[in-house]
C-alpha cells in the first residue's frame, strides 16, 4: 500500500569544479502483515 513520498538529496561526483546533487522523491509503501513503512529501492 502507497504512503506518500519522501524528498532525497543525493550528492554525486563532481563535474569540474561544480558539485552535483540529484533530488529524487522515494516512494514510501507500508507492510499489511506487520504494519511496518519502507522505502521503495
């Protein structure tokens, strides 16, 4: 079951002299067996 979505910032290698981040929404899904929330890899 879907429960949102979380923002993450990623830092990667940079280009040059300039640092590079990736902003990325990771969807949240929840357990029905044990309740539990986590994030979709």
């Amino acid at each position: 079951m879907k429960k949102g979505k979380t923002p993450q910032l990623f830092r990667t290698l940079p280009i040059g002299m300039k640092r590079v981040f990736i902003h990325l929404e990771v969807q949240r899904i929840e357990c029905k067996e044990c309740l539990c929330l986590k994030q979709v890899r």
